[in-house]
C-alpha cells in the first residue's frame, strides 16, 4: 500500500517538473519562436528593408508594432529556428506615433514572406504591379497551401488584441 502512495507521488512530482519546464523562457515551441522572429524582424526593419508602401510615413521616433501569424515555414521538418529558411505569414503593423489612435495610424498589412538566411532577415511583401494582378503575384510568390491561406487567414482575435494592447502602450493611449 505505502509502495503505491510512493509510485503515485513520483508520477506527481514527475508531471509537475515537466509542466514546469514546458513554462519555463527558453523552452516554447519552434512555432512561436518563428513568430517572435518574425514580429521583431517586421517591428525593427527599416523602410527599405520592410519594402512597403507608406512604411516611410512614420516619424522618425514613433515605434512600428506588429501583429504575424505564420502559415508555414521552409523546410517544413526544421528542427530548430537556425534550420528555418524561409517563413510564409501574415503581418498588420501600425506605426505608433505619440497619441495617435490605432483607426487613424498609418498600417502595413498583408502576407510576408522573410528569408531567414541572411541577418536581419530579408522581407518580402506581395504587391500587385501593372503586370500582374495581387492575387496572380501572391501565388508566383507562396507555396500553393500557404497561398490559399493568405488568401483566407489573417490574425486571430488573440494576437489583434494582444497587438492593440501593444500599439496603446507604445502611442501613450
């Protein structure tokens, strides 16, 4: 009887070591770590880095705050985040200048794709031309499924609150 209260205090014990160690900085998945690179990349480029219509109308002290939710990565069996090479998403970013509400800052939205080859990471935004149509441009630049998801899926309702709160903080709203 005491061997089983011993075995079922060590199976305890046991899970809660793991629960901590799964909540612990340093341990989230591969997923979220891609979309942290991710925000922080499309929050700390530059105009010419960001290569996004209107990104030059910030002033030159406001923050750019961002919302992403990836679609998929290259290759799809990377192991770690220096095994990704390339991330398909989704990003909504508003330039936070000093007391500016989030419906009237200037926004960059729509799919990304970041080559995570080089430092920092190359960005690349899909934009029609006089050639060829938004739609036409989004498919010659995402794989198929991830095409068909930009094309669907934008933020959740988690990460648009989440970016709101962000962007309020950084406006001094």
């Amino acid at each position: 009887m005491r061997t089983r209260y011993i075995g079922a205090a060590v199976a305890l014990l046991t899970a809660a070591a793991g629960a901590v160690a799964l909540t612990r900085p340093g341990t989230s998945s591969l997923q979220d770590q891609i979309m942290t690179r991710m925000r922080t990349s499309l929050e700390q480029s530059s105009p010419e880095q960001h290569q996004h219509a209107g990104h030059g109308a910030q002033a030159a002290d406001a923050a750019v705050i961002c919302g992403v939710r990836v679609y998929g990565y290259e290759p799809a069996g990377a192991g770690t985040l220096t095994d990704v090479t390339a991330v398909y998403g989704f990003h909504l970013c508003g330039v936070a200048e000093q007391q500016r509400p989030w419906d009237v800052a200037v926004k960059l939205a729509g799919p990304v794709i970041l080559n995570m080859s080089s430092d920092p990471p190359g960005i690349q935004v899909v934009e029609a031309t006089a050639e060829v149509k938004y739609v036409d441009r989004l498919r010659q630049m995402f794989p198929s499924p991830y095409a068909e998801m930009a094309q669907k899926e934008a933020l959740s309702t988690e990460e648009m609150a989440d970016l709101r709160g962000r962007y309020d903080a950084a406006a001094g709203l």
